[in-house]
C-alpha cells in the first residue's frame, strides 16, 4: 500500500471512529441518565457539555440534535415542581437545553455554503479533496488546472483556517481531508450552479456587494490595504457579510485576491472600464479606461462640424462606437460600466445638466443652456452617463488616482486657451456648490490691468493667466493660443515677454492666496500648456512663472508661518481631459451615496466585444 493509500486510510479510519465514538458516546450516557434512579452527578452533567461542545466545534448536527431532542422531552416530563419523575433538576436541564441550542446554531452557520468561496478556489479545492480524502499538493496540482503548489498550500490554508478541511504533514508532504464542517457546506452547496455559471445577485445582495467593491477601490487608492476587516469598517458593514460579498464578487471576476496575502481583497483591473469623452469647441476626443483611470485604449479624436446638441451628441455616440471596436479588435473583454463627459462651463452634475457652456454658446444659432445632455447620451448610447464641469473632473482624478490620492484637501488649477478653472477638495469633498457653481477661480477680479472678461466683468484672473491673456500681456493678437513664441521670447530675454509671465504668476498666485484663506489644502495642481508647467524640464519661462505664482500665494496667505501647500505643475496631454471624465464618472461610484450602484452596473454590463 502506498504513503498516501496508508494515510488517506488512516484518516477515514480516525474520522468515522471520532463520529462513531462520540454517537456511541451519547447514546450511553443518555441511557444511563434516562434509567437512572438518583440525580444527575456531577460528572454526568459535565460529560455531556462536553459532547455538545465537541459536537458544535465539529459541526456535528445530528448529535446535536439527538441530544437537543432528548434534552426536550426529559424538560417536557417535568412535575412542575422544579424536579421531574426521575429526580433531575429542570434549571439545570434547561441550561443544558440552551448550550445543545447555541451548538445546533452555531454548527447550522458555520455549514451554510456561503461560509466558502464555492465558485473560486476555495470551491474547487474542497470539492476536489472530498473527491480524493487524503490527497496530497501534488494530487491536488493535477486535479485542479491553473493552480500551482503554492496556491494549493495558501488555499488549503485558508480552508483549515475555516474549519472545513483538515491537513496532516507527514515529512514534507501535506495531506488534505474534508472536516464535518467541510462536508456540511458541501451538503448545503448541494443544487447550487457550477463555477463559471455565477448565480445572479439577489436582491438583498447589491448593495452590500457595490459598497464591499466600491470600499475595497477607496482603500487601495488610499493606498490602504483592504483586508475584509478594513473593507467592513469603510463600508459600514460586518466583517461576515463583507467576506460573503467579496466570495461572490471574486467568483464574478471583478475582484481578485493577493496571492501573497490571501486575506486581502483587490479590484480586478482585467474585467471593468470606463469610457471618457472630453468635448472642446472643435472637437471631442476619447479614451477607454481601467478603475483607476489609466488608458487601456488610444486616444482618438473627432472634428465637430457644428456646436449644436445634435451634432455633439451625434458625434459622441460615434467616438464611444469607435473606442469600443478598438477594445474588441485586441480581443479584449471589458465591461464598460459607463461614459463619463467634461466640458468648460457650468455643470450640474447631479441633475446630468449643463446649464451654461461659454465654449458651446458662440456661434449663431447655438445654445448651450439648460441641456440635459446626460439623458441625451444615455438615450443614444444606452450606458450610465456622468458628465462634469473640466476643472472638477481634474480634481476628481488626482484626489483618486492623482498626486492628492489620499489627500484631505486639495486644489487642481486648469489654464486654457482662454479660461481659467479650478476643481476644490476639501474633506476629501468635492465641492460642486449650489447649481454646479464653484472653484471659478478664473472670475475673481485679481488683474491690475482691468481688462474685459468674456463674462462681462472687468479684471478677471483669467484675462491675464490663460493663454490668451499672457500672449495679449506680450502684445500678440489671439487666435492661435500658443505660448510657444512667449517662451522663446523669454529664453532671448526680452522684457516684454518675461513681464507677461511674470503678471500671470502673480495673478494666479493672488487668486490661489484667497482660496488658501478659505480652504486650506495641502496639495495644488497646476495643469496647463508645456510653457508654464515644465520648470524640472528647464522651460525657463515655466521656472519664472512658478517663482511668482508662490511667492503671490504665501505673501497674501494667513497666517504665512503655516507650511506651505505643495505645488505639482502637469502640462495638458490629448488624453487628459478624457482621464478626467472617466475618473469623474469613477469617483461617482466610488464615493457615498451613489457607490451602491457599482457592482450592480457592472455585473449587468455587456462586454464591450461583439
């Protein structure tokens, strides 16, 4: 007989002897207390609070209920006067009755299925050793496609930790064998699907399973590791019924577990993305993304013939086609959870509505007022729509996969051609304000110059900060908006081109000064053309405006012995502003209230091929 025909032997043997024993057990000491004449003794009392309980950590039901059963009748023979026929103390039977109760309940839960990930490793390994008792990694290896020995020891692992197998070494060899507790969850897995058929969420389930998903992605960005523990505190749920939702978000294949550490959880980048469309005056571009903001895809790009609603929403609706063929033309499989769109003007985001775009509304006969672009989009495209004012979109991206991941307060500035905006955190809030007004950093009357704004005021920030306004500060017409000759200007050391840069760094930083007075962050972003935003890269015309924009913010700032917030100066890409929208729609789910609808949407999301 081989070593493991021997064990595997050994431990049947063991295990129907440990159950023979204790029925037998029970079976005669019940006897002897139904027959006896005199009160229980001592010894008798604590022989049997110990089956219980050695029956309850084993999971064993039926001497549980064999003795809940007789404990039962016994109390129901009661004289009414403490004692029954036989002599024997009602209290100290009804507590007896309450300990085989608590084992009988505890031995029920901890058989229930769902104590075990049935449709992931955990399932397969367990079925896989009632099928072979005693079977060893390398049995296990061969029986279980995919899974190497280390995976086998970290799963088998967690599966003693459970209680529902058990492992023997002998040398260095394990050898695996299924406890009672194990064969209860068998025994009520019984009628279950088979994996790779996951059952649908049930209708209790959805919004434990998107707060358990949403939480795990919150904590990662926080760059927290999120074990069931920490996942439950964040979503405000029990550590039962995370590890529960997780089993059943693995098995979906939208999170995964660490192989080093199989207690903690991870999002699982291979299954979800998030499509973001930027929309500019004259023209929309797009990018696929993964939960963390990162392309996945190309950018591409799209000329828009006209501003009008149709026109853009038309546009989209083909942009979105485009970036789903190029998903699927790399046979990759990916649910898109959904569109998110930023654009400049003013948004309200929690109505899907754009009350005002100045960039939209400037050609004849177009209108960009009171649009309700998200159901527009959703109608045409049919995918959860986001949309975002451009500023707060930026900030939603760096408080979650930015430089301010994990910051509590922070400020992204976005110079453009000819606006200037600003997306505020502050409590790890982003503010949006009443009606999607807020962090219009670019109106605030900071300019010297009193130049006309196009908002109708006079000395507005960015009419000496955006591209514009630095080149009319240089004494050149706009359109086109490249700082390009400014820079070049700078570096030859003409005065009135370093004078433009030095009025727009002063500017910015007076403007910043009055937000730090209000909200303190510890972090800004600057994002902005090459020619302001890459001083590392020696761009002189960059290093002068920097100098001015913090020296500007820490003399106009209270109290100035505070630390200073840091600075992280980015120049705009073609992609950045697609980011931005797929991190605005990411941050909707991630964050209270609407995180309860993450795992939902992704689950029932089509795959992006076909």
């Amino acid at each position: 007989m081989s070593e493991k025909e021997t064990h595997q032997a050994e431990l049947k043997t063991n295990a129907s002897s440990d159950f023979a024993a204790r029925t037998s057990e029970l079976d005669q000491l019940l006897s002897e207390l139904e027959t006896g004449a005199v009160p229980w003794a001592e010894g008798d009392r604590r022989a049997l609070v110990r089956v219980l309980i050695d029956a309850s950590l084993d999971g064993d039901e039926t001497t549980l209920r064999t003795a809940l059963d007789w404990l039962q009748w016994v109390s129901a023979c009661s004289d009414g006067e403490g004692t029954d026929p036989r002599g024997r103390r009602q209290g100290e039977i009804a507590g007896l009755v309450s300990v085989a109760q608590y084992g009988l309940r505890r031995a029920q839960a901890i058989t229930l299925a769902h104590s075990v990930d049935l449709r992931g490793l955990q399932g397969d390994f367990l079925r896989a050793v009632a099928r072979d008792p005693g079977c060893s990694n390398s049995d296990l290896v061969e029986a279980l496609s995919g899974m190497d020995e280390t995976q086998v020891s970290r799963t088998g692992a967690q599966l003693v930790k459970l209680g529902v197998v058990t492992k023997r070494k002998i040398g260095r060899r394990n050898f695996w064998d299924v406890s009672p507790r194990g064969r209860g969850v068998l025994r009520n897995a019984k009628g279950l699907e088979k994996r790779g058929a996951s059952p649908p969420i049930t209708a209790t389930e959805p919004a434990v399973s998107d707060r358990v998903l949403a939480s795990t992605l919150e904590l990662e960005q926080l760059h927290r590791t999120p074990t069931p523990a920490a996942v439950a505190e964040l979503a405000n749920l029990s550590e039962d019924a995370t590890v529960l939702a997780s089993a059943s978000l693995v098995s979906h294949g939208l999170m995964s577990r660490d192989t080093g550490q199989p207690d903690v959880l991870h999002i699982n980048d291979e299954h979800v993305s998030a499509i973001g469309v930027s929309i500019r005056p004259d023209s929309i571009s797009g990018v696929v993304t993964d939960v963390r903001a990162r392309s996945i895809s190309s950018p591409r790009q799209r000329s828009l013939t006209g501003q009008s609603v149709e026109t853009v929403v038309s546009e989209i609706a083909t942009l979105v086609q485009e970036l789903r063929a190029d998903i699927s033309a790399v046979g990759t499989q990916k649910r898109i959870i959904g569109l998110g769109v930023e654009l400049a003007g003013q948004v309200d985001t929690a109505k899907g509505e754009v009350i005002f775009s100045p960039d939209l509304h400037e050609r004849e006969g177009v209108y960009w007022r009171g649009v309700p672009l998200v159901a527009d989009l959703q109608q045409r495209i049919g995918l959860p729509t986001v949309i975002e004012n451009d500023a707060n979109a930026l900030a939603a991206h760096e408080q979650w996969f930015g430089d301010g991941a994990g910051a509590e307060d922070l400020v992204v500035i976005l110079i453009g051609d000819r606006g200037v905006g600003s997306g505020v955190v502050s409590g790890r809030q982003l503010l949006h304000g009443a009606r999607g007004v807020s962090g219009e950093i670019g109106h605030m009357i900071v300019s010297d110059l009193r130049r006309g704004c196009r908002c109708g005021n006079y000395g507005c920030l960015e009419t000496v900060v955006s591209a514009a306004g630095i080149r009319e500060s240089a004494g050149l017409n706009s359109p086109p908006f490249d700082l390009a000759p400014i820079a070049q200007a700078v570096d030859r050391g003409e005065s009135s081109a370093i004078d433009a840069i030095k009025i727009a760094g002063e500017a910015l930083g007076r403007g910043l000064s009055y937000v730090f007075n209000v909200v303190r962050p510890g972090l800004v972003v600057v994002f902005g053309p090459k020619e302001l935003t890459q001083p590392d890269l020696g761009v002189r015309s960059a290093s002068i405006f920097l100098g001015e924009m913090e020296n500007s913010a820490k003399s106009g700032s209270f109290p100035r012995d505070t630390i200073a917030p840091k600075f992280a100066l980015y120049p705009v890409d073609s992609s950045l502003g697609a980011r931005g929208a797929a991190a605005a729609l990411l941050h909707r789910f991630i964050t209270q209230p609407n995180r309860a609808r993450l795992a939902e949407i992704a689950l029932r999301a089509d795959y992006s091929v076909g």
